[in-house]
DNA sequence: CAAAAATAAACGAACGTTCTTTTATTATCC
DNA sequence: GGATAATAAAAGAACGTTCGTTTATTTTTG
C-alpha cells in the first residue's frame, strides 16, 4: 500500500487559498489549481471529496488556526481590561502576519458559503469569550449589555483598522494608512473607555 | 430608430444582484443571468460591455444610492453628537430596508473587484465626512484623532450589529438577536462616550 | 426605410469531475 | 532476503456540460 504524500495536500491548500485570494472564487479552477499545485486534477480528488468541501475544509483549518492565535495566552478569568488587550494584541499579530488567510476568511465570511459553516463554528471558544465578560460584569470592570453590543464595541473597531491597514491606503484623501501600536493602542483606549463603567 | 427598453436593463440588474447575494460570484452566468431576466445573452452585452462591466455598473450604481440614504438630512455644520446620530439611523435604515443590496455591497467589498473601484468612489461623500469631523474637533466636541481611528470607533460597530441582525443568529449560542432601536441607541451612547471629551 | 434593439444559435474555451492506466510502496511468501 | 502479489496514490486524457461572448438574422419603431 502507497501512502499519501502529506506535502501534496498541503501544496493543494495552499495554492487554493491564494488563487481564492488572488482572482476570487471564480479564479479557482480545479484544472488550474492542479497545475499551479503540481498535481493531477484527480489527485485533489482523493484528497476532497469536491470543490466545495475543498473550499470549506480549508476554511475550518484557518478557523481553527486563528482561534488558537486569539486565545494565546488568554484566560477567561482574566480582569477584563487585561483580556481585552491580550486579544486585541493577538487578533492584530494574526490579521497582520498572515494578510493572504486573514483576506480569504473575509471573503469566505461575506460569501454564500459562510451560512453553511455558521454551525461548525468552535464553541469553546465562544464560550470561553462569552464567561470571561460574564465574569467581568459580576465584577464591576464592565457595563452589563446584550454580547452582541458589547463585541460590535470591543472588537469591530480593530478589524475596521485592519481592514484599512491591509487596503493600504486608508481612507480615500488620506496618506498611507499603517496600523502600529500606538494607533492601536490609542484606539483600544477609546473602546475601554465605552465599556467600562 | 427604436430605443432602448429601460425595464430590460434594470431586470438584467436587479436580477444579476440576486444571483450574485444567493449564489456568489460563480453562481452568476450570463446564460442564467438572461433567463432570469426574459433576455437573450446577447441584449446584456448591448447594456454592458462584458460581465465585469455589469458587476462594477451595479456596485457603481448601489455605491451612489447608499452615499445618498447616508447624507439625507445630514449637514457638514452639524453638532458631532447630532451628526453622528443621523448617520447611524440613516446607514441602519439602508442596511435593514436593503438587506440585499447591503450583502451585495459587503460581497463585492471583500472581493478582489474591490480595489479595481477604490479610486472610482464618491469623494465628494468623504469630503463632507472629513470636514465635518474636523469641525467637530475644532469645536471641542470631538477627541483629535487620525480619521481611521475615528471611524473605526464611529462607524464600525453599528456595521457589525447589522452583521449580527442579517446572520439571523447572533452570536453562536445566542437566542435570535433583531437590531432595534433601544439596542442602537444603547451602542451609540457606548461609542459618543467613547469618542468625545 | 433606416437604424438600433433584440434574438436564436452557435463559437471555442474552460469548467468540474471521472475513467483508465501507471507508479510507488508495503506485506507476504519461498 | 529477493521475488511477487496486493493496494492505494497519482497521473493523463477524456467526459459531457456550461461558460462568456459573438455572429447572423429578425423585429421593432422613430
């Protein structure tokens, strides 16, 4: 028996993301990916089942790469203003170190597919997110809110400047636009400054 | 000479819209695209030069309409708070009374079309944004800050509700979250504590 | 009737996938 | 321990289908 060369797969995933990234979801082919991987077609085939699970097995890897990341060094006991910076911190190393996979999760997340995936999603990692703000609350160190206020204040401030680092140009009119600490950390003192009391 | 049957044009777009929001970017042929819309394949290229040309027509198109929803009754001299409160009302109204149009937006945003049409949007809309920020900062009634600080505190937040309310769910483990108006108005108090002195 | 809109049909190219064959590797036997 | 049978990986070529687009023709209307 012939065992799979792991590398082959690997080489699979990679190239698709970045064509994903690159030209789109139309921008993959199977015959084209093949080629820039250096497989057959039908290789793929004995790796993913089809298109659509190749695309989707890509995603629960990424997902789950990027949760490792946020959760490094976190704790949900955590005081919540120490938690917060941890996250901000490591969800920033993510999207900055890893441009091409944080722009396909993006993609796939504003895409048709992501619906199929809502259910798939990790919840240790929601949960773990969802006692540390309880905890925090029962403390005193946040204002009691529905958690779907609270994250849209705590976290989408951070991917929006992310987005505007990686489009690399900010705002129409404006010069360059980087996202370094000291923008990042003033930014996150105005998101403390929301949510606590 | 026989002109042009304005209906067929917008069947062909609002039906392309539909396609792309239910079906992605590869769920749009021109083939498909012109039975939706009771055309041949070839009277969509009379209207349009090729099937890019029809994406970047429409997002051009949907662009201008939410610039417009966003800057009704909205003044540069505005008071920041009062201001801010517009804007938010008016960009939620669009995304909830458009909840297509709006995912065909964010669909088209986190795709590479995007930066083929960064230069091609309305700057007269961020003009009156900037200028408006800047006289609320002159005034005092605004923390100086670079504009993408600013507007990732501002504007995001209120993006990721409505990413909330249209995903039907919440966060996971989450009951049903609906964006309404105490729930706005809650955040939006989260944020102006955020950004003024 | 002139001219542009609209169509039906067709073009070659590319699509996702599969069929058939070959290659590489392990386990088995003398 | 070398020959060989067994098995799955891998490849190449091809499948029928659908793709975006165009051509040739007809229909409509100023």
């Amino acid at each position: 028996m012939r065992l799979r060369d792991e590398n082959k797969e690997l080489a699979i995933r990679e190239k698709a993301l970045e064509m994903i990234v690159k030209e789109g979801f139309d921008g993959l082919s199977m015959q084209k990916l093949a080629k820039a991987a250096g497989v057959s077609p039908a290789t793929i085939y004995i790796y993913f089942k089809d298109r659509d699970d190749l695309i989707m097995q890509i995603f629960e890897t990424e997902n789950a790469r990027m949760a490792d990341i946020t959760l490094d060094g976190f704790d949900p006991e955590m005081h919540f203003e120490e938690g917060l910076r941890i996250q901000w911190m490591n969800r920033a190393r993510y999207c900055l170190e890893n441009p091409e996979r944080m722009h396909f999760m993006e993609q796939i997340r504003y895409s048709p597919f992501h619906e199929r995936l809502q259910g798939a999603s990790k919840s240790t990692f929601i949960h773990a997110m969802r006692t540390w703000a309880q905890h925090a609350i029962a403390r005193g160190e946040l204002v009691p809110l529905p958690m779907e206020v609270y994250w849209s204040v705590a976290f989408a401030p951070l991917y929006q400047l992310v987005k505007f680092h990686m489009s690399r140009q900010g705002l129409p009119g404006s010069k360059k636009f980087t996202l370094d600490e000291p923008i990042m950390n003033q930014t996150l003192e105005l998101v403390i400054k929301a949510l606590t009391p």
